[in-house]
C-alpha cells in the first residue's frame, strides 16, 4: 500500500497544472485589478465643482422660469403634450 502512494505523488503534477486552481485565484486577481482601475480612474478624474453662487444662480433660474409662465409660454414638454392631446368632442 505505501508504495501505491508514493506512485499517486510522483505521477501528480504541479498545482498549476490543474484549472481549477486557475479558476480559484482568478477571481480574487479580477477583484484587485479592477480595484487598482477604479483608484487610478479616481485620482486622475477630478470631481465637478459646485459654483460657489449655486444658490443664487438657482433663484435667477426660478424667476426665469416665473416669467415665461407668466407671459403665457409653455415648457417645451407640456406644450408637446397639449398638442399631441386630442381635440376635445363636441
């Protein structure tokens, strides 16, 4: 018996031989690399920056909008759809 095992170790071959071993580490190694590519992609994209006068530039948007409304015109959506509904019966 003990040299039916020693034959089962000579004939084995080296673990990277075997797929499932490949199949094992590649997951942790895609997990690593696409970790590394979102650091990179992270440090050499810069952020938006806010406009330090958001809150007023909002506000002119508002009144902007206050006035269309006010003088009888009519977002692009809303008037699409008003000329999309049909006539209304008689």
């Amino acid at each position: 018996m003990h040299d039916t095992q020693d034959d089962a170790l000579r004939s084995s071959s080296p673990w990277w031989h075997h797929g499932h071993v490949w199949l094992v580490i590649a997951g942790p190694v895609i997990v690593v690399i696409a970790g590394i590519a979102t650091l990179v992609l992270a440090v050499r994209t810069p952020d938006p920056l806010v406009a330090e006068d958001y809150y007023r530039r909002g506000i002119e948007i508002n009144r902007t909008l206050a006035e269309e409304q006010a003088k009888g015109l009519l977002p692009a959506v809303q008037g699409r759809n008003h000329a999309a509904s049909p006539a209304p019966a008689r």
